[in-house]
C-alpha cells in the first residue's frame, strides 16, 4: 500500500493553534506528534466521489475505513449519486450504499476489496472537552490534508445521549466526511458533508454512532422498502438515499444491465425503469416486465435483454428456497420478439460462489440450464421450425433477488430458417 506524505502542516484544515501532548488524559495512552498521527491514521482515510448515471461528478468528499471492506461517510455526499468511487493516488474503488442513517446523517458504504487500513474507533467516554483534534480529509477530492483544533464541547439530548461533538473552529470548505482523530488515532467523529458555510459548521458526528449503524440502518432499509415508489418522492437526500436503500432492498428506481452479443461481439445497454407500483406487485417500463417483491416474474411483454427476456420460463430462471442439486423440469412456450420458441429445458442448482455488482461482492447460486429448443421463423408459423440444443448458465443472488449474469447459447436448423445464439447479460447497477 501507497502512503500519502503530509501536505505542509502550515496549511491547516482547522485554524487552531497548537495543542501540545500534555493536555490529554495520561489514562488515556501516549499522544503522537501531528506527523506521526498523519502517517499512521491516513491510510484509513479516503476520497469519496459520487457521480450521476452519465458519469458526471456531483460531489466529493472524505470517507473512513471502519471495518473490512466498510467505510463510512456524510449521506450528504451521495444525494442523487448514481454512483460512488472511493480513491486515492491513482487506485480507486467502486462503493455501494450498505447502511443508510440520513437522520444523523451518516452511511456505510461497502467497497470489495478495500485494502485500507481499519480506524479504532475512540470509546465515547474518552471525550473531553479540551482534548486536541485532528482532522484529516481531502477537501473538494484534492490530496489528504491534516488540520489540528480542539473539542469545544459535547451536546447531549435529554436522555443523555450523545447528538454532536462541537469543534471550538469552523473546518475547511469541503471536508464532508473527513475523520476527526483523537492524539492516540483513535476516530472520535466525522465532519457533515454540510459542514462549510452553513449555521452548525463547527459540530461533527460521534464515531460512537458507527457501532449502531447496522441496528438503524436495516431499520431504515426495511421502512423504506414498505413504501410505494411515490411515497417518498420528495427531493433532497434523504429521498436520494432512500431510493438507493430501496433498490438494495427489492424496490429499486432503475435496474441496469449489458448485453454482449459473443457472435458480433457487440454491447447494448439495457435499463428497467419503475413504474409507479403497489404493495402487491413491482411494474418495469410501462408493464414491460412486472415481478413480485420477492423477484418472482409475473409477466414479460417486451424482450430487451436478448434470450435472458425472449425465452425466459414461466416465473423467471430461478425458483423459491434454490439448494444445491436440486433439479426441474421446464417445458413452455414462449413468442416474444416476434418469433415463437418452444423450451424443454432441465435445470439443475449448482455451486454457491461470488459475483462483484457495482463494486460490491455477492453471493451468487448458478444455476445450469441443459436442454432443446424448436424455433419458428414467426409466432404464427405452423411449418419451417428447427431444433437445435440449448445452453444457459443463471448466476442469481438470493439478496438481490435477481440475475446477476446470465448465459445462453444455442444453434440449429439450416438455410435461411437457421439460428445462432451467443449471449451474456450482466447487471451492472441497482439505484
């Protein structure tokens, strides 16, 4: 791993004089030197930069290492974000929304692979007013920088819990994010993406709230998840984190794949956009396609995904409660795309492995699809139909309840009414 060398220390994200090592509790450990905190705590630190669906740069800011590949962040930072990337000299990696707390205004992300090194997290009876503070972030996505201030006080609600760490400075325009250390290194809050100009520019967020992060964050998930789309259509983060939480949850905004065509060697991009849905059902570009909450498929009228839509079975390519080798039978027709294929396909369930979406790992089942397929040059066609064997593997993700990838290749018949098959789908993201 790369380490970052510290800009001058001159120019602090925080303008504060000095504290020196003597003003922390003995108790509490030896207290470093600014040089050796920075080259110690850095590597745990990160850029985060959210983009829209075309690619375009919303926002940056800092994000936190906190566990194995885990990081967290400002919610602030992904509002209407299509994607996020977390980097760092020329390495980056692409981060999913794992852990939505909007109200408090911090969110986990997951990043596969992350090699980082891993913040401690400051134990919150380790907060002392006065006690020295470093801050270390990338303001507006440039190279990390080191700021030095001091605890100017600790708000509490009327329960005593803790609500926001009060900084005695206002920090540096465009370090939302950034991790505020204690002299030992430990993480004792990070910085509202909304800190620069605003009336709370001086509070920061308890990193107490971390270990509670997925206790309210599955909270959050799953009440947002029970919402019809149009419920949460207002704007702001908060429905811009909502609709990322959703997505993960089974009720996204957009689904978006890409089709390889191996024959050609051509790619197409396809998207499923929501329709406005109930309780009982999820409805796909104008009724293209409709599936259940549970990813079961209720019908498919349009065929844009090549094979993966043309000649999907009835109910989709997966079944409830998959085990390994369990095994079916499927015998249908289907006369999508202008044409009419008959299906006799065994599938049987194969082994479990890992499939990376959108930066973020999954486990995947496969499932191998083994059989024949008779083609009719159009649906009404009673004459000129050909055989020809078939072949599809489904990688399907039991937490995504969907397809993640999925391949089909199939060849038959001769002459003008002969056919050839060589497909790949992938999904790409869920927003």
């Amino acid at each position: 791993m790369k380490y970052l060398s510290s800009p001058a220390l001159a120019a602090l994200a925080i303008a504060l004089p000095i504290l020196t090592a003597h003003a922390q509790d003995s108790r509490s450990g030896a207290a470093l030197p600014p040089d050796a905190l920075f080259a110690r705590v850095s590597p745990s630190v990160w850029v985060v930069q959210a983009s829209d669906a075309q690619g375009k740069v919303l926002a940056t800011g800092s994000a936190v290492a906190t566990g194995a590949g885990t990081a967290v962040t400002s919610c602030q930072l992904l509002a209407k974000a299509g994607s996020v990337t977390l980097k760092r000299d020329n390495v980056s990696y692409g981060a999913a929304l794992a852990l939505p707390d909007v109200e408090r205004d911090l969110c986990q992300l997951r990043i596969a692979n992350l090699p980082a090194a891993v913040a401690e997290v400051a134990p919150a009876n380790a907060l002392q007013v006065g006690m020295p503070l470093y801050v270390i972030g990338a303001p507006r996505g440039r190279e990390l920088t080191l700021g030095i201030g001091m605890l100017g006080g600790i708000r509490r609600n009327a329960a005593g819990e803790l609500e926001a760490l009060q900084l005695t400075a206002a920090a540096e325009s465009g370090l939302g994010g950034a991790g505020v250390f204690d002299a030992q290194g430990r993480l004792v809050g990070l910085l509202p993406a909304s800190a620069a100009g605003t009336a709370v520019a001086n509070l920061a967020m308890p990193a107490s709230w971390i270990a509670q992060l997925p206790e309210r964050g599955k909270r959050a998930i799953e009440r947002l998840a029970s919402l019809p789309a149009t419920a949460s259509g207002n704007s702001g983060t908060a429905a811009t984190v909502a609709s990322q939480a959703t997505a993960m949850a089974g009720r996204p905004s957009v689904i978006e794949y890409q089709l390889h065509d191996r024959l050609t060697n051509t790619y197409r991009k396809v998207v499923y956009r929501i329709d406005p849905s109930t309780d009982e059902q999820i409805s796909f570009n104008n009724g293209g396609w409709v599936e259940k909450p549970s990813g079961e498929v209720v019908s498919v009228t349009s065929a844009i995904a090549g094979e993966f839509d043309s000649v999907m079975p009835p109910g989709g390519w997966t079944k409830e409660n998959l085990k390994e080798e369990a095994a079916w039978r499927a015998r249908y027709s289907s006369t999508l795309g202008g044409s009419r294929s008959n299906m006799d396909l065994n599938a049987t369930v194969m082994e479990d492995t890992a499939l990376t979406v959108g930066g973020r790992e999954f486990k995947v089942v496969r499932i191998e699809y083994r059989g024949y397929t008779q083609r009719f040059p159009n649906a009404g066609s009673v004459f000129g139909n050909q055989y020809g064997r078939y072949v599809a593997n489904v990688w399907f993700s039991p937490e995504l309840r969907r397809v993640v990838r999925f391949e089909a290749e199939t060849r038959g018949g001769a002459g003008s009414v002969a056919f050839q098959v060589r497909e790949t789908l992938e999904l790409v993201s869920i927003r």
